[in-house]
C-alpha cells in the first residue's frame, strides 16, 4: 500500500511510502490518504510523513494525470481531501524531508504545523503548466506568509529551502530528523488538555474560506479546459 497509518495512544502517523515516484499521488492515493484522515480524527495529534529522504511528496502522479478532463479539475480530489486534513480535529504536523512540491506542498500546507529537515524545500511550480495551485495553496500560503511572498512562489517560481521557510514561518522548526522531531513535538502536545486543543484549533481557523477555495476550484477547471 503507497500509505500506511498507525495509532500510539492519543498520536497518529499517516506515512506516505511510494518513493519510486517520491510519493507522488494518484487517485487511489488521494483515497487512502482520505480514509486515513478519517480513521485518525479522534486522536489528539496526527503526523503526515514519508518514507525515505528524497522527497516529502512530489504531488500528482504526471502520468496519472494525462487523461485529465475538466470535470477531474472542477471535483478535485486533491482540494477536497486536504481541506478534511485541514479540517479534521486533531492537530497535524507534516514532518518535510527532501522535496515537496505542487500538490506535496499542498499537502503540507493543510496540516497545522511544519516541521522541516535540513535539506527540505518548497515549490509550487504549476502556472508553468498552464494550471495553478488549486488545492489549497493559492490560499493557504498567502494566509501563512504573506500575499507577496506567496506571489513570489507562485508567480515568480521561487523555490524556498529549508532556512528561507523558517524565517517565513513557513515551518516551525528545522531538524535534522523532522519525523522524530515531528513525533516529540507531537508527545508534548498531546499532553495537553484535548477539549481545548480542537476549540483553540476551530477558532485559529475561522479564517479557512470555503469561498476561496471554490475559486481556485471554479478556475482550475476553466484552465483545464483550454488545453
């Protein structure tokens, strides 16, 4: 299976492993992610990693992609399983080694917290494409750092590496192992009182807009049908 989950108490890890194709994703992918995000709502702290130290997912599976019609954009399946990441009760920390790019970047986005390796970046290099970043990171980023960075990533193609996400705050922290960093940080946090993690999560979030997220929804599925 290219996802594994498992519980330790009140702690999750959904773990992407396909690292043939650095943990691009494909439809079944984006399944099993979702089900994993499920399966982990109840626990107080879920960790998204990846096996190995090439890449942290390098987003959609290119080849998976080459039959896509506009209606693959306007359902976006990518859009809608990040946004119950995001959206889901517990507390998520992606644990970033190597790349994460286009939708890898997404994915990392939508969970709460970033811890990220040494050798870690980020790239979202879609409008080079003829598409834009449209699960999530159009939105996501620009709320996190800043319309002007993110339009330096965006549209400038700036590709941001491990220090620059730090100062941006991009990330939390940096390590040299970011999932064992991940899972103390993870253990500390869980410590806390549950009720009010997720009340203090819902409300840091009443930002997350439903409306901005159709937009790049509506969008993507116009550029997809001028290809």
């Amino acid at each position: 299976m290219p996802v594994h989950t498992r519980r330790e108490g009140p702690l999750g890890w959904i773990v992407l492993d396909r690292p043939e194709k650095a943990h691009a994703y494909d439809r079944g992918q984006l399944e099993a992610i979702d089900e994993a995000v499920r399966t982990l709502a109840d626990a107080a702290v879920v960790i998204v990693e990846s096996t190995g130290e090439r890449a942290f997912c390098a987003g959609a599976d290119l080849d998976a992609m080459k039959g896509a019609a506009p209606l693959d954009a306007l359902e976006l399946l990518s859009q809608r399983v990040f946004t119950r990441l995001a959206r889901t009760p517990a507390v998520t920390i992606a644990a970033v080694q190597g790349a994460a790019i286009a939708g890898g970047f997404e994915l990392a986005l939508a969970c709460d917290l970033r811890v990220a390796g040494p050798r870690a970046r980020f790239e979202l290099p879609e409008t080079r494409l003829g598409i834009l970043p449209s699960a999530g990171g159009t939105t996501r980023l620009a709320r996190l750092v800043g319309p002007a960075r993110a339009k330096a990533v965006i549209l400038g193609g700036e590709v941001v590496d491990a220090p620059t996400a730090l100062t941006w705050g991009l990330v939390s922290r940096i390590a040299e192992a970011p999932s064992e960093a991940a899972a103390a940080w993870a253990r500390t946090i869980a410590a806390r009182d549950p009720g009010a993690l997720r009340l203090a999560k819902e409300t840091l979030d009443v930002d997350e807009s439903t409306a901005a997220l159709s937009r790049e929804r509506t969008i993507e599925a116009i550029l997809y049908s001028r290809r």
